[in-house]
C-alpha cells in the first residue's frame, strides 16, 4: 500500500485507452438496440407497397379527311346590249342621220290628254283654270245655340233690394161684395220675370173667392224694373198685400 501512494508501483492498466474504448462500445451497442427494436416490430405493420399493373390499348383509328371545299360560283355573263337592242329599249335617241320626213306620233286612244300650260304636279284629265289640290271642302255647320237653362228666381229680402215699381194696377172691388160688406186682407205670392213683368201669382192668404180672383188679376197687370245681379237680369220672388175695407157711410 505504501509503494502505490508513493509512486513506485504502476496500475493495472497502465493506460486508459481500453476502458474508454470498451465504454463507448458499450454505449454504441444500446444505441443501435434502442433504434434497432422498433424497427423490428413495425416493419410487419408497413402497408405493402401495390404492384404496378399496365394496360396496351390499341391506338385509335384516324379521323376522317375533311370535306372537299364547294366549287365556286359560276357568275353568269352578262350579255353585251346589241346598239339595235339599245336604240329599241330608248326611243328618244337622238337621230345620228337627219330623216327624211318627221311621221307624226299615234295618239294613244282612251289616254287622258293634258292641257296647255298645266301646272307642275297636275292630275291627268284636270279643268283648266282649277285650283291646285282642288276646291276646300265646306267647312262643318255650326253647332246648335244651347238651350238657356232657367235661373231660380231669388226671392226679395235682406241684402236683395226690391226693384222699382213702374206700373200698379188697383183691384176692382166687387159690387156682389160691396153690397154683402165683405172685407179682408189678401196676401199674393209673385213671380216676376227677367224683363219685370209678373209671371206667376200664388194666393198665399185668402179673404174670400171673389176679394182673391180680384186682387190676382190686378196683380198680373204690375210691371217692375229688371233685377240685376253682377250684370244679369234674373227673376224673383216678393210678396204683395192687397187690402179690401169698405168706407164707413157718413
């Protein structure tokens, strides 16, 4: 023991080389085993690889040739006109060679013959002296005047003043009457026209059949002036009182 802590006696070994060596051998070993295992057990759960299979299918027939292309249109000829032909379509050439004699063009029969100095634009067969597109037509007749509607007489009062009285007519007083003392009021109900004259009488309050038909033929004889109205004559309405009193004897 004290040789080796004094230095004199050597290790086994001597040299660190095989114990390194046997180590990392050791390690490598594990290694390649740990990587090694799986390698093993997986290898029978790896999908098999399918087999190519080929298939030679013959080469497809070529396709038809084109059509060949139309012939072209043949453009007919256009035949040369003949001078004759062109002197016959046209009749009014003039002469190349100055003629004999001048015959005289044949009147077409039936034909509507013109007249001399026409107007431009004229109608075959027209009147001389008439007038260009002819004679206007009548105008229409005028439509009928309407009828005037009648107007509502307005009746007398309020702002709608009385016209002025120009003719009063006095009732007779009956002599049947007189000598049976019969008096009364009679109220007459008149309607005056546009010109002022009355048009209607209606008994409104009577005093007896022969006082009544008295007071409305004096009534009928009444004339009044017109009723203007924003510059137009319309008839009305008013009220007359005609009174029937016999004098009292002296």
């Amino acid at each position: 023991m004290f040789d080796l802590i004094a230095g004199r006696e050597k290790h086994l070994p001597s040299h660190a080389t095989v114990p390194l060596l046997l180590s990392t051998s050791a390690q490598a070993a594990v290694i390649a085993l740990i990587f090694a295992l799986p390698l093993l057990f997986m290898t029978e759960r790896l999908p098999e690889v399918p087999t190519m299979m080929a298939f030679v299918a013959d080469m497809p027939a070529p396709p038809p040739p084109p059509p060949p292309p139309p012939p072209a249109a043949v453009k007919p000829k256009q035949a040369t006109p003949k001078p004759e032909a062109a002197v016959q379509q046209n009749q009014f050439i003039a002469p190349v060679e100055e003629p004999a004699e001048i015959a005289a063009l044949p009147d077409d029969e039936g034909s509507d013959t013109g007249v001399p100095g026409g107007v431009e634009g004229g109608i075959p067969g027209g009147v001389a002296g008439g007038v260009v597109g002819g004679l206007p037509e009548a105008p229409p007749p005028p439509p009928p005047a309407p009828t005037p509607t009648p107007r509502t007489p307005v009746r007398i009062g309020g702002q709608i003043k009385q016209p002025q009285l120009l003719k009063r007519v006095e009732p007779e007083y009956p002599p049947l009457a007189v000598k049976a003392h019969i008096q009364g009021i009679v109220i007459l109900e008149a309607t005056v026209s546009e010109d002022g004259a009355v048009a209607e009488v209606r008994l409104l309050r009577s005093a007896n059949p022969l006082l009544d038909r008295e007071a409305e033929i004096a009534l009928r004889q009444w004339r009044y002036s017109p009723l203007d109205l924003n510059g137009t004559h319309v008839p009305f309405v008013l009220t007359v009182t005609l009174s029937f009193f016999l004098e009292a004897a002296s």
